[in-house]
C-alpha cells in the first residue's frame, strides 16, 4: 500500500491535539478549585464529566465512523471541541464548565476512534506499528507541553507581564483573578483550526479490518459471557484511574502538603509525569523484546506503587519527584493490558476493543471516589485509592493467560 505521508503527519497531529486537550486537567485543579470554591468531590467531577464521556461515547462513534466516515467525524469532533472551549471561555461558571468538559471529551473519544485505521492506511500496514510508537511519542510530547502553556498564560497574566506574545490580549479575555480561562481560549483556536485543516485535505477510504469493527449487538453479548473480558475491562478501568489518579491530583497534592506553588513547580511535575510516561513507553517496547509482558506488567507496577508511597509519604523533595516518575512505570501498563486483553479471546476483536475502550471511565469513577474520601478524611488518605487500583493491575500478571503470548528474542543458541 503507497504511503500517505501527509496525512501520517495529519494524523500525528491529531495525536498531538488529543493529547493537549486531554491532559491539562492536573495542572488546572488548584486554579480551578479555587475559583469556584469546590470541595474535593466537587473537583473530582472535573475528570469525572470529561472522561465519562469515553465509557458513553466511544462505541456510539464507532458506529457512526461505519455510517459516515471518518472525515466528517473528525471534523464533527473539532467542531465539538471549538463550541465546548469558546462557551466556557465566555461564560465561565461551573456548570457550564461540567458541560464543556464532557463535550469536549466525547469530541476527543470520537478522534481515538477514527486515528489508529487512518493511520494504518495512511503509513502502510508493514509501518503501522513504527508509526503507532511515533503517535504515541507525539500524544507523551503534548502532555508535557499542554502544562507549560498553562504556566506561561497563568503566571504571566498574574503578573502583569503584557509585553510576552498573547499576554495582553489574553489579558484582555479572561475574568480577574481566573487567568486560567486563557487556555480554553487557546484551546478553541487550536480546534477550529485543525477543523479547517482536516475540511481542506483529501482523506484515503479506509477500509476497516475485523479488529477494527465495533462489531454486531450479538459479538457484545457473547463476550461479556466471557470472565476474561469483564476482567481486562476492568483492568483498563483500574489503569486508567491510577493514571488519572496521579496526574490529575497531583499539583494540588504538592500544594496542599508541601506549599508548592501550582503554577510553576505544580504545573512542572504534572509535565514530568507525562513527559517520563513517554519514556517509559519507549523503555517498555525494548523490554517487551526481551521479557515476557507479564513479567513487566509485574515489576512496573510494584515500582510504581513503591513511588506513589514515597511521594504521598516522604518529604516536599521526595514527593517532588515520585509522583512524577510513577509515570514512567505507568507507562508499559495500558498497551500491555490492552494486548493481553485481545491475545486472550479468539474472535471479536474490534468489539472487545470497544469494550476495552469503555474501560477509560475509570479516569471518571476513580477521581471522584478520591474527591469524596479526601472531602470525609484528606486527600492524602483519598490518594491511598491508587493502591486498590494499581493492585488489580498487577494482579493481571499472576492470572492472564493469553492464547499467544508476545514474541521475545532468545539469546540461547538454537540446536
């Protein structure tokens, strides 16, 4: 199959754009909480309406990808993205906020679920995998920019600085004392944008694999007889709620214990943990040559749990960057689920993928779990939900038993 380079670089863009969208919540939740005066619980719902949108939405898409396209969804999911930031970034209030959040993120489940058969038509099969690491180096690069552009708006807003590129306008824009606003302005620019973009380029006509198929009522209803799809379905839920977990109660964890500023050294280590998430990732795909996913799956998330303990209990310094580099360890956990997920069932696979992607919820559950327990006692305690969501990720190293395990390379000289 001829390759499409400039629909590759489109879809790494779209990588990109996901990811910016997705991952600035952390670096928002003192700002945010302050504003509107939220309790703990209240602040969960942030990740709550966002992700949620994920469990409602991503099988609904996948429907509508085999009815319409996938350009006409593409563009549908920026225009949702445009309208939920430019009427929060005018009417900034809380409930509007709940609104925005969702419609952006069901926007954002609507792009996952067209990206990944875009770009295996657009690179080639024989490349897909090549190019699947690079959108996923691309999605860990947004993430660690997305919390550095809140820093530059927020901090100099505050500080009057109206001389930096955009401050005075965005100055100009956002209410006194919620300069965090600002990034909802950029973030409509960046959705309209890319929907004009995405309106101009011609799209290839994809062809979607079997595995790439949401599937039939009846595919569903054989697989959720299935113990093992309730159990990775459950598993990517866990996963995605230690993720969030972390990366979302993070700036106001060092905030609210050690008195670290949530603009800039906050904002910082919610960078760093995605920026070593990334990392990881790369770490993870040589190991998974070598070892088995198992086995990683294993030491990965006991080094994580023995990081998140040390950030949650050690010093200012310690937690400074513990939390963070509980992402790189996090970062083998989502892909290794995911394959051992599919590797364990024979058939049905784009169905169970649409199961497995409902799974995201759990960036949803979790957070607000952690939100009413630290409301009852302290965030602190709250965050010690982690350990009950990253204990059932390793407890998927002892009892998967995939029907093809991952290929390693044997050193052992062959007779």
């Amino acid at each position: 199959m001829r390759r499409n380079h400039l629909m590759v670089v489109l879809v790494m863009l779209v990588f990109f754009v996901i990811s910016f969208l997705t991952n600035i919540l952390g670096a928002l939740n003192q700002k945010v909480s302050e504003s509107f005066t939220l309790t703990e619980t209240m602040a969960g719902l942030l990740p709550f309406a966002f992700f949620i949108a994920y469990g409602v939405m991503s099988i609904p898409f996948g429907f509508m990808v085999e009815k319409y396209g996938e350009k006409r969804i593409i563009i549908f999911a920026f225009l949702m993205a445009f309208a939920a930031s430019l009427i929060f970034a005018v009417f900034p209030v809380f409930n509007v906020f709940i609104v925005s959040l969702f419609t952006i993120g069901a926007g954002m489940a609507a792009l996952q679920v067209v990206i990944n058969p875009l770009l295996r038509v657009s690179g080639g099969e024989a490349n897909y995998a090549f190019y699947s690491v690079m959108g996923q180096l691309v999605f860990g690069l947004a993430s660690f920019i997305s919390p550095q552009m809140y820093s530059y708006f927020v901090v100099n807003i505050d500080h009057g600085n109206l001389d930096k590129p955009l401050i005075e306008w965005m100055a100009k824009l956002v209410p006194e004392n919620m300069s965090w606003v600002s990034v909802y302005w950029a973030f409509a620019a960046i959705a309209i944008l890319m929907g004009v973009i995405i309106f101009l380029v011609k799209f290839p006509k994809v062809e979607l694999q079997d595995e790439e198929k949401v599937g039939s009522k009846e595919s569903f209803k054989e697989l959720i007889k299935n113990k093992y799809v309730i159990l990775y379905f459950l598993g990517i839920f866990m996963y995605v709620g230690s993720e969030q977990g972390i990366s979302y109660w993070l700036s106001k964890f060092l905030k609210t214990y050690h008195d670290i500023d949530p603009d800039l050294a906050g904002a910082d280590a919610v960078s760093y943990f995605w920026g070593l998430m990334t990392i990881g990732g790369i770490l993870g795909l040589v190991l998974m040559k070598l070892f088995d996913s198992k086995q990683i799956l294993r030491w990965f998330t006991i080094l994580a749990m023995i990081c998140v303990a040390a950030g949650l209990f050690g010093s200012a310094g310690i937690a400074l960057w513990a939390l963070p580099v509980s992402g790189f360890f996090l970062s083998v956990m989502y892909p290794t689920i995911v394959s051992l997920g599919l590797n364990s069932v024979a058939k049905h696979h784009g169905s169970f993928a649409g199961i497995l992607m409902t799974g995201i919820a759990g960036g949803a559950i979790v957070q607000v779990l952690i939100g009413a327990i630290s409301d009852f006692s302290s965030l602190r305690v709250g965050m010690l939900l982690i350990f009950v969501t990253l204990g059932y990720v390793l407890s998927i190293s002892f009892w998967a038993k995939p029907l093809i395990t991952n290929k390693t390379i044997s050193f052992k000289p062959e007779h």
